[in-house]
C-alpha cells in the first residue's frame, strides 16, 4: 500500500458535537477481560455468519453517503455477534490497511486498562505516583503535573492545552515510532498545560501521554504491547502502526483494515463489556471515555468514534474514517480518501444507524 508522505498535516478526532459538562470519573483498578479473536473474513464480501443487519441496506446508505459528499474512495465492514459478516470497497479493498487516525485513541485506552488490571493500578494514578517509573522511559513528570490522573487524560480534561500535534510540529518531528514520547514531555510543560483540570479539551497530547505511560508501566515498545492486548485477541492480524503514520502511535498512528477494524470493535466493544454495559464505572466525560463515545442504554447503545486527517498541501494526506458499534452487538467501520466537515460524520452516522435497525 501506498505510505503517506507528511508534510504537513492537521490530525482531529470527531466524537460526539457537544461534549460539555462534567460527569463522574471514577478510578478503580483496571478491567482485564479476554476472549476468544473474532472469526476473520474470507475476503472482500464474504460472510462469517449469517446473521446481523441487512448488509444491501447498508452499502446503500453508505454509496448514497458517499455520492453526497465526493468521496471516491471507501471501505466498509459490517458484523454482528462476533462475526464479520459483510465487507465492500470502492476504489479500495476492505481488507487492506488504511490510516484511520484517531481510531488508535481506543486501541490505546484499552490496551493502558488492561495494563493497569496487571500491574494492580486504577485509571486514579496521578503522574505523581508513577513519575518513577516514568523516568525511565525518560518522561519525567515536573512536580506541577503529578497532580494530571490517568483518567483525566483518557477523557481529555487533564488541562493539556494546547495541542501540540497540530501544523508544524508534526511535519518536524514525524517519522520516529518515539514521537509520543517527545509530545508527551513538551506537554507536561507549564505553557503546554494552560487549559483547566476538570474541563474537556479534546487534544491529541492526552493520548500521547497514555502512550507514554502504556510503555513505562508494561515494560514494552507501544507496538508491542498495544498488539499483544488488543489487536491480536480480537483477531486483527493485519493492523500496523509503522512509517510516517506509526510516528503518530498511541494517538494517531495506527493502519487498520476496514474488516480488521470491525474484528476490533466486535471484539473491545461488545454489548457485555464493563464498558459499553455500564460506562459510569470507568472514566467518562459526558459519555467520552475509554478513546470512544458512549450514549444511550441497552439495545439502543452507540459507541463511536471518528478519525480525521487534513492537509492543505494535498488530497493524498487527506483521510478518515469511523466506527459504530451498537447495543444489539452490531458494528460497522468505514475508512476514506478525504478531508470531510463533521456535518459529513454525523450524516454518515445518522444514515448507518437507520440502515441498521
């Protein structure tokens, strides 16, 4: 596939319009749950089981999306009940890797939750606490950040503002698998930390951080450790973080298949996990929590996310993508050429959803 060249790139994740408000964030020890991977697709189309939501009405709605808005190039997954059970591309194969930006935030999150459950930590940890351990990874927390939980960076009100991945930044320093790591240390800095704790600033520095912190405390490189928690269980053997991407990592860096992706969010993002069942037992900020969006109840749950990707400099650096996954287990991804407005998530979300009744 055909690796981005960065240049110079603008890199935002879409939740939900509106977060605002402060809710309950609870700490608590991490949750380690595990299961068997979730069937693979035999290609493009092809069904793992028969059941789930009518994949015509779907690739319908997502085509006419797709006309709407001039995107040319797609991919789509749609599952249910563990089993990808329909795939289709335009202009792109579905099961091929794609940038999918900041669908890596809930790679990272649930990767550090499963990190915690093992070394016996909660999502209260300050910095403080393990500024330790920190240090050797050589992000060493000043004295005014150890105040900053791992909660209030899985839900962007650590105070991190600005964002120090946006414009130039970026195109200096892509390129090294370690770039977290360099944001993360210029971002526990005093000019870096001018927004207020408790208040939602969505910023790709928090999830750098966490990436930070996922590698200090597990002892492995954030590949590493991330793929062995969560990509391989869910039987996502083809996703990559590497190149220019991968620079991005634990916020932004991840290459996944629409199918994969899909395997991911059947897998993580079950109706029966703590965390679609019952997100008021794990960091929230009016429904953000673990690098995904969580509304509704029982059946009529939604968990999503979207990834964006813009450049003025060309059409190539310009990507995106999302994933819905629902109370009744179904789920659906998408990834695309293009640098889109919200309006065009909310539509492509509001018209998947229909199809998918």
């Amino acid at each position: 596939m055909k690796r981005l060249a960065l240049s110079f790139l603008l890199v935002l994740g879409l939740g939900l319009c509106g977060l605002a408000g402060l809710m309950a964030v609870s700490g608590g020890p991490g949750l380690a749950l595990s299961g068997q991977a979730a069937p693979r697709a035999t290609g493009a189309g092809a069904p793992d089981a028969p059941r789930g939501p009518d994949p015509a009405a779907v690739e319908a709605a997502w085509r006419g999306w797709m006309d709407r808005h001039g995107v040319t190039a797609s991919a789509i997954a749609l599952g249910r009940d563990g089993a990808v059970i329909h795939a289709a591309g335009q202009a792109r194969a579905p099961d091929l890797p794609y940038p999918v930006a900041s669908l890596s935030k809930a790679i990272t999150a649930l990767c550090l939750n499963e990190i915690l459950a093992e070394t016996g930590r909660g999502w209260d940890t300050t910095l403080g606490d393990i500024a330790d351990t920190l240090s050797q990874v050589r992000v060493t927390p000043p004295p005014w950040s150890h105040h900053i939980t791992l909660a209030q960076l899985v839900t962007h009100t650590s105070g991190m503002a600005p964002d120090l991945t946006q414009g130039e930044m970026v195109s200096r320093l892509h390129g090294s698998l370690g770039l977290h790591r360099r944001i993360a240390w210029q971002a526990l800095q005093r000019d870096a930390l001018r927004g207020t704790p408790g208040t939602y600033v969505y910023s790709n520095t928090n999830y750098a951080m966490l990436g930070t912190v996922a590698e200090a405390l597990s002892g492995q490189d954030y590949a590493t450790a991330c793929r062995q928690r969560i990509t391989a269980p869910a039987g996502a053997d083809g996703a990559v973080i590497e190149g220019a991407m991968g620079s991005m990592s634990s916020y932004a860096g991840w290459e996944i298949s629409a199918t994969d992706y899909a395997r991911i969010a059947l897998h993580w993002f079950a109706p029966d996990r703590p965390w679609v069942a019952d997100p008021d037992g794990l960091p929230h900020h009016d429904g953000y929590g673990l690098g995904a969006v969580t509304g509704g109840r029982g059946q009529a749950r939604t968990v999503t996310h979207n990834g964006r990707l813009c450049s003025p400099a060309t059409e190539d650096h310009n990507i995106g993508a999302l994933f819905l996954a629902l109370g009744d287990g179904a789920v659906f991804t998408a990834n695309w050429q293009g640098c889109l407005p919200p309006a065009a998530y909310d539509d492509l979300l509001r018209v998947i959803r229909a199809a998918m009744r």
